[in-house]
C-alpha cells in the first residue's frame, strides 16, 4: 500500500517538476523498471575499441564509481532498512540504470545484478537515452541497440548508427539525475539542476557541458580532436572526464588523476578577500573580514548531497614567534571542526525538525548555507591583540572542502579512512607595529588569477600530448 503511495508521489513529484521546468517539448515516456535485459546493453569495452580517449576519460570518474562507490553502497543499505525497501529502485535509477531498467535490482543487495550493471553511468546507458520525461529523478527513455545518440547532426554510422538529440547539448540531460526529489514527500534534496537553471549562467546559456565536458573548469573552451580513431577532425570534443568534488573516492579505485583534477576544480570555484588592518597595537580589538564569492561554479556550493559536503573557512592570526593568537575552523585530532563561523552546507530535518543527514528521511530545510552563484558572502572575525605579541602578526584565511564528516566516514567505511581535506583558496595579511614605517609594511602577494598555475600547465601538457597521440594514429 504504502509502496503505490510512494510511487504516486514519485510520479506526481516528475508532474510538478514537468510543469515548473516546462519541458513538454521533447517529452517522451520514462522507461519502467525490468522493460529491457541487461543483455541489451553494450560493454563498455566494445566502445573502447573505437573511444579510446573518451574510455580513458571515464575511467575512474564518480559516473564509473557510481554503482561501486563505497560511500554508497553504505548508505543505501541502511536507506533501505530505514524505509523497509521503497526506496530501492528510487536510489538505483540513478546510481546503477542499467541495474533498474534490467529489473536486476531490487534487491537490493545485488545479488541478481550483471558486471555491466555495476559499472554505474556508462557508455552505452548515457548514449542510448533517446529522450526524456524532464529534469528530476531520472525520467530518462532509454533504447538501447544498434543506434547511439549524441551531440552531431552529421555524424556517419560506424559500428553503429548515429542520431542527433539536443538533449544531449543541455543542461536538462545532466538534470535529470542531478536534481534529486524525495518521492515521499516532495522535498528536494539535490537542486543541483534548479539553482543552475535560476542563476545567470542559464540565461547566458553556459551549460553543464561547458564547464564539466570541457578543460575550461568555468566556462567553455574547445578541444579540437577526434571522437574516434577512424573519425574526422572536428572542433570540438567533449572530453568525459566529468569530474565534480570528490577526492575521496576516485583513489579507492586508482583513479588519482581524477582527485587531482577535482582539487584543481575546487580551487578554480572562488575568489577570496581578507580585509586587514595594517596596523595594531597591543590591546586592540583586530577585526578581520573574509568576503568568499562563487565565482565558478555554475550552481550553489556545496552542491549534490551537500548536507553531507562541507565548505568552511580557518582563520589563524600567528605572531613572528609562531604562537597561535586566534584560531577558528582547524581540525582537532579525531578530524572534528573547530569554532568555524559558518558551515557552508544545507541543514536538512527530519520529521521532528531534528538536522539529519539521511536525506531519504528529511522532511524540511532547517538552514541552506551554501553559496549561491556569483554570490558574496562575509565572514567577520575578532581577536584582542595579546600584550605580549611579537611583530609581525600573520592573518591566514583558508577556504577548506571536504566530500565528508570524518565522523560519518570513520562510522561508515571504518577509522582508516581519511577525508581529505582540500584548500579551495588562501589570503593572507600580515599586521605590524604601529611604529613601523608605512614604507616598510609589505603585504604577501595575492594569489593571482593569470598566472598560469600547475594546473593550466598539466591541462597543456594533456592537450598537447592527446594531439601527439591522435596525430600519430
Ligand atoms: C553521463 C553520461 C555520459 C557518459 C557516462 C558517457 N557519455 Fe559520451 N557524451 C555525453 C554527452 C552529454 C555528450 C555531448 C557533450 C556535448 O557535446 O556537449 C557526449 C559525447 C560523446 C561523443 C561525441 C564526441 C564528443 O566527445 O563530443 C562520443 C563519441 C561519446 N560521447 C562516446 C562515449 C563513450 C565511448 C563513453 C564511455 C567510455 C561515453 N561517451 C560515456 C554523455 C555521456
Ligand atoms: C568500430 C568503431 C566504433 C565502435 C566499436 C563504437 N563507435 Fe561510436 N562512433 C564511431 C565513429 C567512427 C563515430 C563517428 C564520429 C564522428 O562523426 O566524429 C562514432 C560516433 C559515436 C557517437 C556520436 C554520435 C552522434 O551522432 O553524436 C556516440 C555517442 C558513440 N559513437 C557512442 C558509442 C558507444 C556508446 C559505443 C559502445 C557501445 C561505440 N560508440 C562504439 C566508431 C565506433
Ligand atoms: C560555470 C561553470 C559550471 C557550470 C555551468 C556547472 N558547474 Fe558543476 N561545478 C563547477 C565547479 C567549479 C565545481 C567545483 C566546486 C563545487 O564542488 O561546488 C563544480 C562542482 C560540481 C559537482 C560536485 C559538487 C560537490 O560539492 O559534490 C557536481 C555534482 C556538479 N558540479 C554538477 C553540475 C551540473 C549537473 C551542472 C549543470 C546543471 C553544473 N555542474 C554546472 C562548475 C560548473
Ligand atoms: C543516469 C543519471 C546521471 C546522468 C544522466 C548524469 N549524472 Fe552525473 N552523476 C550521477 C551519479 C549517480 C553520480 C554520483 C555517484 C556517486 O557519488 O556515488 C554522478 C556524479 C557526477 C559528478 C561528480 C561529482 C563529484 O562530487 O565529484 C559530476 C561532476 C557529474 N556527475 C556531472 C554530470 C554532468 C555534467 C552530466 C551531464 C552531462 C551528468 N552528470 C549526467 C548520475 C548521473
Ligand atoms: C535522481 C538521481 C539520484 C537518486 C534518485 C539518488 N541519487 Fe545519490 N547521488 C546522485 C548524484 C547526482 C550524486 C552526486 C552528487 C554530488 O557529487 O554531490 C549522488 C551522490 C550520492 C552519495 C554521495 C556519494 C559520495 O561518494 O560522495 C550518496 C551516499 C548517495 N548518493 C546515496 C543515495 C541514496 C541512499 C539514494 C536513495 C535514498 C540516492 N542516492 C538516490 C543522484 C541520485
């Protein structure tokens, strides 16, 4: 009973999110459950044969992981003990499609479940959608078989057929899944699709592909190449190494490439403004202001599951001897955060209004702390300048990110696993002795937005050694 309950919501949750997106045009039926065999869909090795470069690309990423991911696996067991198994074609939709539309899964064990519906978000899942119901809980139509879709008008069959489908050029194919609705109730628990259809970067067409399929990280940039070794030369190609956040899953499957690429994302996603006084003396309260904007990312940040994400800000004052005079948001020894001034999460509640951050049971939003697109938010800090401080007093502002809690990891993958934590952005400042002459102040230099930092270098060299391979094919 409460199983057509759940799925007249989960379908009346598509209608709502239908009629606000407006997406009627290209409107098709979403595939059901168990409609097709595993034995429809293609490996992805098939694929590699002719895609090597986009294989690679793949390779490792949390579309690969999705299915696999540890950090998920754990969580939806205890999702479907919680809610006595509703949820589980609701959760696998997304993290392992073949697995659903297959009808493998339920159970949810997987014990029924084909290799090829373990890889998760794969090649010939994401090239046979042939259409969708609209963005949210993956209304996708799949049809898989001979033709694959994708982004040319003009491609010729190889292997297989080609066909054109715009979709694939829009934010509304990533939208599908990433905008995730709890089917019970309504709440929307990942808003990734709708904070970016809100902010600017929708009206000026800056899509998801833009900054997640290409080298640009936050806005467009072409990579000219092939799409195939037997193809022709085109402007552009999408690369599929679709990276977001995550530094601490992509490891566990000996994909470090993609954490690196992650962490330089991460530090590409803000800008940041500490405010400083030059001078202080003894006994004076000394304010600090730390303006963070997002000026990258094309939705708010954290985002995804980003009741579990954490962006916060350390702020340190140390005097030249190197003791600690103020100290907000560091780590304590079990990886607990200290006195931060703000979280930069979502605060999600369950039904009776307790912050929980097992999304399948939230039933409001207690706080939404992130961080809107090009927004600015402030943080003050205060500390009383110690009598007995040695000159130069050095200001540290970090902007820190992490996929986890340590607590919640140590709990659900076992003490050995660390969170890494990645530095998003730094500035510093340094107070003198009101004495010091004005021309002797020197201020560290702020990190700069056009020096070609290690990460442009490394994409070049990628770049320049892709071109190098495809040349000699
Ligand atoms: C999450 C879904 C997703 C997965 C997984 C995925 N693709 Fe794609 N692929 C896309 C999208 C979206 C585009 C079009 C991007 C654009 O042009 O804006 C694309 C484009 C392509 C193209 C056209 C050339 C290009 O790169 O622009 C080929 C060929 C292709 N994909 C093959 C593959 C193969 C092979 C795999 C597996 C190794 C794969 N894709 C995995 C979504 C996916
Ligand atoms: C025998 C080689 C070969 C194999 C195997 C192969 N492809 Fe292709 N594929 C090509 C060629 C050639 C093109 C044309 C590329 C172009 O026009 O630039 C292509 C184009 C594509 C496109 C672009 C279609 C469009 O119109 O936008 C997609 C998507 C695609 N392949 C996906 C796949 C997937 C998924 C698999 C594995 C199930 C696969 N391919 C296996 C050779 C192959
Ligand atoms: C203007 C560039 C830009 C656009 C447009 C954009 N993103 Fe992002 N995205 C970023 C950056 C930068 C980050 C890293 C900062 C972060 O984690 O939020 C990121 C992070 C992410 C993450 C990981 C978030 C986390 O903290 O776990 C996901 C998932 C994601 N994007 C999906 C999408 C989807 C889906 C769309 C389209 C609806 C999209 N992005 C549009 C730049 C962009
Ligand atoms: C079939 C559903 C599906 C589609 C379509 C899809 N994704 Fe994903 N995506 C997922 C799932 C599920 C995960 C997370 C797996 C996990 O964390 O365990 C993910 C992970 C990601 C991540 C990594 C997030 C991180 O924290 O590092 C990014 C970035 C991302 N997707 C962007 C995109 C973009 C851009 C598109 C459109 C081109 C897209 N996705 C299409 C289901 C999908
Ligand atoms: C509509 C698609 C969709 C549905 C349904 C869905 N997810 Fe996800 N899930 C995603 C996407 C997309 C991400 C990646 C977002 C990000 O990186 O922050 C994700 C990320 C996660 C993560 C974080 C993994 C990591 O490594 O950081 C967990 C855990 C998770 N999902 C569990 C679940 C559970 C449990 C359910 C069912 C109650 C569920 N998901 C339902 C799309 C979905």
């Amino acid at each position: 009973m409460r199983g057509i309950l759940v799925k007249g919501s989960l379908f009346f949750a598509i209608f709502i999110l239908l009629l606000v997106s407006g997406n009627f045009a290209n409107a098709t039926p979403a595939t059901q459950a168990g409609e097709y065999s595993s034995d429809d869909f293609a490996y992805e090795s098939r694929c590699r044969q002719c895609h090597a470069i986009i294989y690679a690309d793949w390779e490792g990423t949390m579309h690969f992981n999705a299915y696999l991911d540890p950090f998920y696996l754990e969580e939806v067991k205890i999702a479907s003990e919680d809610t006595d198994g509703e949820l589980d074609e609701f959760c696998s939709r997304c993290h392992t499609p073949i697995g659903v539309v297959s009808g493998e899964i339920p159970p949810i064990d997987g014990s029924e479940m084909s290799d090829i519906a373990r890889l998760g978000v794969q090649c010939d899942f994401c090239h046979v959608v042939s259409g969708s119901n609209g963005t949210g809980n993956a209304p996708f139509t799949v049809s898989p078989g001979d033709t694959k879709w994708g982004p040319f008008n003009d491609s010729r069959d190889a292997y297989h057929k080609s066909e054109y489908l715009e979709l694939y050029t829009q934010s509304e194919y990533c939208g599908m899944c990433h905008q995730v609705i709890n089917p019970v109730n309504g709440l929307v628990i990942d808003d990734t699709y709708s904070t970016w259809k809100e902010s600017q970067y929708a009206e000026e067409n800056v899509v998801c592909q833009d900054c997640h399929m290409t080298e640009g990280i936050t806005e467009f940039k072409a990579n000219p190449g092939r799409a195939s070794s037997s193809a022709p030369k085109r402007d552009h190609i999408s690369s599929h190494d679709i990276v977001g956040a995550n530094t601490l899953i992509p490891p566990m499957f000996g994909a470090e490439n993609v954490a690196e690429m992650a962490v330089e994302r991460l530090e590409k996603a803000t800008t940041i403004e500490l405010t400083a006084p030059e001078i202080a003396s003894a006994g004076d309260e000394v304010t600090i202001d730390v303006a963070i904007t997002n000026s990258g990312a094309g939705h708010k940040i954290p985002t995804g599951v980003s009741e579990i994400r954490e962006i916060w800000l350390e702020v340190t004052a140390t005097d030249a001897n190197g003791e600690s005079i103020y100290d907000a948001g560091s780590l304590d020894a079990d990886g607990n955060i200290i006195d931060a001034k703000m979280l930069y999460n979502n605060v999600l509640g369950d039904t009776n209004g307790e912050e929980t951050k097992s999304f399948w049971l939230a039933e409001s939003i207690l706080e939404d702390n992130r961080i809107a697109p090009k927004e600015t938010v402030t943080e003050h800090h205060s500390f009383v300048l110690p009598e007995n401080a040695v000159y130069p007093i050095t200001v540290e502002s970090t902007l820190k990110y992490r996929s986890a809690p340590q607590d919640m990891i140590d709990h659900l993958l076992g003490e050995e696993t660390e969170v890494p934590v990645v530095d998003m952005n730094e500035m510093s400042a340094i107070i003198y002795d009101p004495s010091t002459p004005a021309n002797e102040r020197t201020q560290p230099e702020p990190e700069s937005e056009s020096t070609p930092g290690f990460g442009v270098v490394t994409a070049a060299m990628v770049l320049g050694f892709t071109m190098y391979v495809l040349k000699r094919k």
